[in-house]
C-alpha cells in the first residue's frame, strides 16, 4: 500500500446521506497489509442505526482520493463489493484496552535474537555503518537516518516526505511510521520472519480466506526487490526473527510509538 493514501477520505461512513457523515481516522499494519478505520475527534456510531460504506476508487474521485499500491496503482473493481450497509448494535460495547507499545529494549533484543545484529554491530567495519545491537546504535545510525539503499535517486542522506517514486530517500526507521521504514520492508522480504507457517493468525476483527496466510508471495516479494527494497532481505541468509509475526509486530509497534529517540 502506498502509505500517504492511507486516508480518511479513502472511504465514507454515513447515515442516510453524505451530509451525516462520521470522521474515520486511518491506520495502515504493514505487517498483515491491512488498513483500519476508527472514529475519532467526536465522531461515534450510534447504537441500533443503519450505515452506509463507500470505498473511494481512485480513478472515480476528483481530487484522485482512494486507496494505491506502492507503484502507484490504483483500487480496482473486484469480487469484494466496494459499498455495503451494516446495521450497528443496539447495546455500545467498551472500547479494548490498550496494548503497551513495545520498547527500543524490545527492538534490540529482537534484532538481536533474530541475527541481525551479528553483521550490524557498533564496530567500525559494519555494513554501511548500521548498528543494530544496542540503543545507541538505532539512536545514532538508523532513527531517521536515510538507508544508503534508499538513496540511490536522491541526494545521499537526504530523507524526503512525499518522494516521486516510494522508497527514494526513506529512512531506515522513520519514527512514527512502520510503513515508511526502509528496515521493516527488508524484513518483510525474507518469509522466515513470518514463522514457520507463514503467519496464518490474525491480529484484526476479520479472520484471514481460508487458506491465506500473511507471508507475502513470491511474485510480491520481487515486485518489492524491484520497486525500491534493494539487497538482501534481513536477516540474511536462512536465518530468521524467532518470534515470527509476534517479533514483526512488536517492531512496528516500537516504530509507531518512536519519538525519534531512542534513549
């Protein structure tokens, strides 16, 4: 997915007409490639009503609003329907609590158990200086540094926000955001870090087709290699994040709570 489409205006939640419209904040799991839509600043679904749900495509919206892969392809019609209604509960359930988001700590120990940090070490032959094994070296070498693989058609070092093409000048860890974090896309690249299966858990409300699990597939993979994600896939090799989706998902949440800082 291409991360700045990820939007509310990718879709429209409404009661009756347009003019009854709800605000829908969107967040976008890179790891199963799913994109959430949750109400925010005030907007709440009334008990016992009707709504309506449009998915913008787009190539049907004037502003160009709606949901694009990567390489800039746009949502096309397919056998999922693009507008349904659904009729809320008539009784409000309790919001989930939480999850505590995980910690630098938490990113170091699975960098480091998953093999990572045996290349990418504080020492000074590292492979382009990255270091893996300790705060200070995601502090001082890979939060919001730009990856060297990454800057191949911008000015070196340079992180850039809305580049013409995605992953020109993206930076390793780009705090805030998994899905702008040229690390997690190399990690993605290698199955092993989906687990033994393949990952065929779910973290969200809608279970996963029969059959389908989160791995990427192969033709996916290379159309990543080819895009932007350069090199070999973390950790190189047959090794591997021991923990699977757990240890992948951790990571992004330690990306997506990332003040920039890691100590």
């Amino acid at each position: 997915m291409l991360p700045n489409t990820v939007s509310r205006n990718a879709i429209s939640v409404f009661a009756g007409s347009t003019d009854n419209s709800l605000f829908f904040a969107a967040t976008y799991d890179v790891v199963e490639r799913v994109v959430a839509f949750r109400s925010e600043y005030g907007s709440e679904l009334t008990p016992g009503v009707v709504y309506e749900v449009e998915i913008t495509l787009p190539d049907k919206d004037p502003n160009g609003s709606g949901l694009r892969a990567f390489d800039g392809a746009s949502l096309e019609k397919g056998p999922v329907p693009l507008k349904w209604t659904f009729r809320t509960a008539r009784v409000a359930q309790a919001p989930a609590p939480a999850a505590q988001p995980a910690t630098c700590a938490d990113a170091v120990r699975i960098l480091a158990r998953g093999g990572c940090a045996q290349c990418h070490t504080g020492s000074a032959d590292a492979p382009f200086g990255l270091a893996l094994d300790s705060a200070r070296g995601l502090d001082e070498t890979a939060i919001a540094r730009v990856a060297h693989e990454a800057s191949t058609w911008a000015t070196p070092g340079t992180a850039l926000d809305a580049p013409p093409r995605f992953g020109t000048g993206m930076p390793l860890i780009d705090p805030g955001s998994p899905s702008t974090s040229y690390l997690f896309y190399k990690l993605l690249e290698n199955p092993g870090n989906f687990g033994p299966d393949g990952g065929c858990a779910t973290a969200h409300s809608v279970a996963l087709p029969p059959g389908q699990c989160l791995v990427a597939s192969a033709a996916e993979r290379a159309r990543l290699a080819d895009w932007f994600v350069a090199g070999d896939p973390m950790p190189p090799g047959h090794a591997a994040l021991p923990g699977g989706v757990a240890d992948l998902q951790s990571l992004a949440s330690f990306i997506q709570s990332s003040t920039g800082q890691c100590q």
